[in-house]
C-alpha cells in the first residue's frame, strides 16, 4: 500500500511540474513573440505647444489634399481621413511608452549588476580571501543602491498621489493606487481546451476562443420572437455643422479604439478642417445609407471577471468599435 502511494505521489508530482514548464515555455514564447499595437501619446495633447504641432501636422495635410473627393466612395475617404490623423499624431505626438517592470532600475544600477557578475566570476575562478571578500563588499553596495533608488521611487510615487489627491485628479490617483496594491502581475494567454488540456500554440488558442464565442448568442428559432411594424419613415435634414460639432463633443475620452488605432481625442483636438472632412463624410452616408467597411467590424476583447484565468466561462467580451461609428447615431438626438 505505502509502495503505491508513493508511486501515486511521483507521478502526480511529476504531471504537476510537466504542467507547469510547459506554462512557464508557452508564457515565454509569448513573451518574446507577441506584437503590441502601437498607441499614440494622448498625455501630449495637454500640453499647448504638443496640441497647436497636432492641429498644424492636420492642417497641413487636409491642405494638400483640398479636392478631397467626400462625395464618393465612403471607404476611400474614411481611409484617406484616418491615415492623415494616424500621421500627424505620429509626428507630433509620438507613441506611448509601456511602463518597465521596475522604473527605479537605471544604468547605474545595470553598471552596478555587472560588477557583482565580473567579481562573482572571478571568485568562482580563484576563490581566494581578497577575492571574496571583493564580492562580498560588491554584493553590500548592489544591495544598497537598489534599495535606496526603491525607496526614491516609492517616495516621488507617494507624492505624485498627493498630487494627483490635491488636484482632484481622481483617474491617475485610482490607477497609481491600483498599481500599489496589485503590482507586476505576469499576462498570460493561455486558455483551457474543451478537454481540459492546456493550449499553448496561438493558433489552437484562436481557434478556442472562436469556438466559444460561437454558442454563446445560440438561441433556438421559437425563443426568439419578431414583430414587424410598418411605420412611414419621417424626411430627417442633412446634420448641419453645428449638430455634428455637438455630437463629436459628446465622444468620451480613455476608451480603446479599434483597428483604425483612433481615439476620441484625436478627434476632439483636430480643430475645424478635420470636423468639416468628418462632416462632409457624415452627409455622405447619410445620403448614400452606408457605412465604411472598417466601421462594420469590432475586435472582441475578453475581460476577467473571476477564477481560473484559463477557462473561457470566466470572462466576459467587449466589443471595440471605431470611434467615428456613433457620430451618425449622436446627432438626430440634437435634432429639434
């Protein structure tokens, strides 16, 4: 009995920690293959000199292009107005840096690293008193200087809080404390199989995803139930500029774009000659009743909610639409 309990023991020891090196590969392989979509440094835009070298970057351009066909086809011209704001954002505003893992960690410190590897070589080689002792003082003076930039860190953290507290500045105030409270956490992608495996490879991880998302608005033809009116549809007057000035400033901030890689603020800060091409766009498809291709489409997103981040069950998906799609839909209800 005790024999097969401990071969029980090994091998449910050895299926836990193969399970786990193939998290820990897969998770790295991640790491190193995985393409971030680049996004625009909206911070700039608060800033007067960052915000006029947007609103010139856009001028300018729309300027060039002064017979810019709006009345013909909508997705060449949506096309057209998302790659001069994708361009002049790029050269004025620039990309948004990701945030390291440990800021406090400068050249200094790396300096500082490198020694402690070179002196533990070298103790390694001839591991005599002066030597050890080298390694010894080394390691002391790393560990002091990580600990006192930690602690410079935390301390302009903390400040920028109070800042951030004083000035009623509530969104960077509830994001540096989330950042406090839950610290680095390491993003995986890997997901649970309909058999309970682990995936690993990114496309049977899609695949999974996909096949989920399937059954999820599966419902039978008798529970779903439609009624036809036939109502005489009112003459509703093109969007004057006004209305649609209205309705862009109803666009919120801090949301996710979609592939077009616009958001609301771009828009807002384009000044009047990119509100007159979106309009002039608008009135298009008013008439023609036709979106852009690109304003049809969404990316899913899953979002966790609670449990085990691997099973499909315990998330729930937004969907990413592209900012300009609500315009039509924001202006009849400036209507009179």
């Amino acid at each position: 009995m005790s024999d097969y309990s401990g071969q029980q023991i090994v091998i449910l020891t050895t299926t836990w920690w193969w399970q786990r090196l193939r998290e820990r590969l897969a998770v790295s392989k991640q790491t190193t293959n995985r393409v971030l979509m680049e996004r625009f440094n909206l911070k700039k835009l608060n800033e007067v000199a960052a915000k006029e070298q947007y609103h010139v970057e856009i001028s300018n351009r729309f300027a060039a292009l002064e017979n810019l066909d709006t009345e013909g086809a909508v997705n060449k011209t949506w096309e057209t107005i998302r790659e001069n704001i994708k361009m002049s954002a790029k050269e004025s505003l620039g990309y948004y840096k990701p945030k390291k893992h440990k800021p406090w960690f400068n050249e200094g410190c790396s300096k500082l690293l490198d020694q402690r590897k070179q002196a533990k070589l070298q103790w390694l080689q001839d591991p005599s008193k002066l030597n050890g002792d080298n390694l010894k003082n080394i390691r002391c003076e790393t560990s002091r200087n990580f600990r006192n930039k930690k602690r410079e860190y935390l301390k302009d953290k903390i400040d920028e809080l109070a800042m951030n507290s004083k000035n009623k500045n509530i969104r960077d105030l509830y994001r540096g404390i989330n950042d406090f409270k839950t610290g680095y956490q390491l993003s995986s992608n890997l997901v649970k199989g309909e058999n309970g495996d682990l995936l690993a490879d990114s496309h049977n991880i899609l695949n999974r995803w996909r096949n989920y998302s399937l059954l999820l608005n599966v419902h039978r033809v008798n529970a779903v139930s439609q009624t036809e009116i036939h109502t005489a549809e009112l003459l509703i007057p093109d969007p004057s500029p006004f209305e649609f000035e209205s309705a862009i400033a109803k666009l919120k901030w801090y949301k996710s774009p979609d592939t077009d890689q616009i958001p609301a603020e771009l828009i807002q800060a384009g000044g009047e000659i990119l509100c007159s091409k979106i309009h002039n766009l608008i009135t298009s498809i008013w008439h023609k009743e036709n979106l852009p291709n690109q304003w049809k489409e969404s990316i899913i997103v899953p979002v966790h909610k609670r449990g085990d981040k691997t099973d499909c069950s315990n998330y729930r998906g937004i969907s990413l639409l592209s900012t300009s799609f609500p315009l039509p839909i924001l202006i009849p209800s400036n209507s009179p």
